[in-house]
C-alpha cells in the first residue's frame, strides 16, 4: 500500500494496485481489520477505492463497528470511513 499513497502514483497505476489489494483482502476484511498494519491497509483500499469497493468494505464491516470504534488501531479506520 505503501507506492499507492505516494503523491507521485500514476491513477491508472493506483487504480491496478488497489484493485489487486481490494482482491486479496475481499472476504477477510472483518478479520484484518484489527490489525494495526493491515487496518492502514483496509483505509488504503477505502480511500482510492471505487464506490463498489467501498460499499464492499462497509458491508463486511456492518456488524463489527461498534467493536472497531473500541479498538486501538480500528477506530481510526472508522474515523477515515466517515
């Protein structure tokens, strides 16, 4: 995720890069989420994502946020989705 939040990423390469991410994390996302390094992740995959992606993400996340708005790391996941 790290070449995708370089100012410097070309759209279209940024778009290749998320979309390979958004697959590997698609069906793990309630799992990752708490994870420090892979939560900035799941932001990275939220934030340059297409509005299918993002409405993928929430609704793996649908019946964790309250949990993720406790934890350490994940609440400020949720903070980004707002």
């Amino acid at each position: 995720s790290a070449s995708i939040l370089q100012k410097t990423a070309k759209s279209d390469e940024r778009k290749d890069q998320v979309l390979e991410l958004f697959n590997l994390l698609k069906g793990k996302v309630r799992s990752l989420a708490m994870k420090h390094d892979l939560c900035r992740t799941i932001q990275c995959c939220f934030r340059f994502g297409s509005d299918s992606e993002k409405n993928s993400i929430l609704k793996e996340l649908d019946e964790e946020i309250v949990n993720l708005c406790k934890g350490k790391y994940s609440c400020f996941m949720i903070v980004a989705f707002l």
